[in-house]
C-alpha cells in the first residue's frame, strides 16, 4: 500500500490525474515484485534450515556408528515441535538420512547454515542438534566430539556444548523426590547448565540466572530473527534454565 500512495503522489506531481494512475500501477507493480523477493527468500532460508538441521543429526546421530531408535523417535518429535508440514517432513528425513551416509560433507552443511543462522539461532540450533544425541540418555564421546567441531565452525566453543549437555542432563532427570536431596552429579550439572560452579556466590548465580533468560526470553529472540517455528525450542530452554535454577536454589535454600 505505502508503494501505491508514493508512486500515486509522485504520478500526479509529475502528470496530474494520467500521472496518478501511471504512478499507482507502477507503485503496486513494485509492492508486488518486493513482496514476492521477500517471501521466495524466506521459503529459502526455512528449506535450508530444515536440511541443515537435519542432514548435521543425521551425522552427529551416526557418529557413534549406531543409529538409536531412541534417536530417530527424538527427531521425529522435533518435527512436530518445529510443526513441519508433511512436505516438510519427508524433506526432514531425507535430509537426516543423507546425513548418515558416509560421504556426507559435515563441514559444508554447518557452513551452509552458517549463512542463514544469526545470533540466538546458533545456540537453539546447537540445542536441538544436543537434544537429538542425548536422546538414548548418553552423550558418547564421538558424539562430543563432533558437536563440538559443529560449534566452533559457527562461531562457538567446547563450553556452549558443555553447557547445553548439562543443561539437558538437569532438566532429565526430573524432579527430586519429596525430602530426598538431589543427587550430586546433578547439583553440578545445574551449576554447569548456568555456565558456573558450585564456588559461585549467590549474587553470582542470580546474575547468571536473570541474564540467561533474558537472553533467551521467546519474545527477545523473535525480536532478533528469531523463525516462529524454532519458538517451542526456546520456550523449552528457558523451561530448563528454570528447572537448573530451582534445583540450585533448593539445594542452597535461596529465597
């Protein structure tokens, strides 16, 4: 509309009332062309997330050499979190299945989403591909080890991928039983998943708590580019920034 009433205005001023109607065709003509670009671009940049995303799990999946059931049934689940038409779907898969075969270029594929990944997309992408691994309840090392390869060609280090390993050990585990302390290895893990350690003080741990999720607060994220359909993962995230944050102050007895 605001091409119409520009082109319209600047057709009278040059060609009175022939101008306007010149200048308003021409002004939606324009309206037209640019919405078409915008969305043709992202249709683009949504396929190339979806191959991305699930070519890099199908890789990070098999790096182990076994494909778990437990893998595969967590990928479809990030399917239905990241709501993928049916079309969407089947690309998915093929995208996860090519990822496995041995020929796969790794590098290429994180370089690929490299060029449309931006800011808070890097680590909620991160996120789900660390999701995707721990599905069977462990991490195995060649797993680690490519995550980690995966992080530092976007850009991240050994420690976001430590910090996201933790922060989804903490929020599986679940909640403590009624008056049963929790169990250490998870008390550190929270304090990991907050990027900290059990010597941090208490203004430390709410400093890195108030600063986690404001970082990565839906509505902060969408603000920055942040698709729609990644907006389940962060609400997911900030949901286990929460429980880790609970979990310390329960066993600190914060108020």
């Amino acid at each position: 509309m605001l091409f119409i009433v520009i082109g319209a205005a600047l057709g009278f001023l040059i060609g009175r009332f022939p101008g306007l109607i010149i200048g308003a065709a021409l002004g939606y003509a324009f309206s037209r062309a640019l919405r078409n670009k915008v969305l043709g671009g992202l249709q683009v940049a949504q396929s190339q997330l979806i191959d991305s995303t699930f070519s890099i799990m199908g890789a990070l999946a098999k790096a182990d050499r076994v494909v778990t059931r437990d893998e595969i049934k967590v990928a479809e689940v990030i399917f239905d979190r990241l709501h993928l038409s049916g079309a969407q779907r089947e690309a998915a898969k093929a995208a996860f299945n090519r990822g496995k075969a041995p020929e796969f270029d790794l590098d290429a594929a994180v370089d690929d989403f490299a060029r449309i990944g931006r800011g808070p997309l890097l680590q909620l992408f991160l996120q789900v591909q660390c999701m995707a691994v721990a599905a069977d309840g462990n991490v195995h090392p060649a797993e680690h080890e490519m995550l980690v390869r995966v992080a530092r060609r976007l850009g991240l280090a050994e420690r976001d991928v430590a910090q996201l390993e933790a922060l989804l050990r903490t929020a599986a585990a679940g909640p403590s039983m009624a008056g049963a302390p929790p169990p250490r290895q998870r008390i550190e893990d929270a304090y990991a998943a907050l990027g900290l350690t059990p010597k941090a003080s208490d203004a430390e741990i709410k400093r890195a708590y108030r600063r986690l999720m404001s970082q990565n607060h839906p509505d902060k994220l969408a603000a920055r580019g942040l698709p729609e359909t990644m907006r389940e993962i962060a609400e997911e995230r900030t949901r286990e920034i929460n429980s880790a944050y609970d979990l310390i102050k329960e066993a600190r007895q914060l108020v």
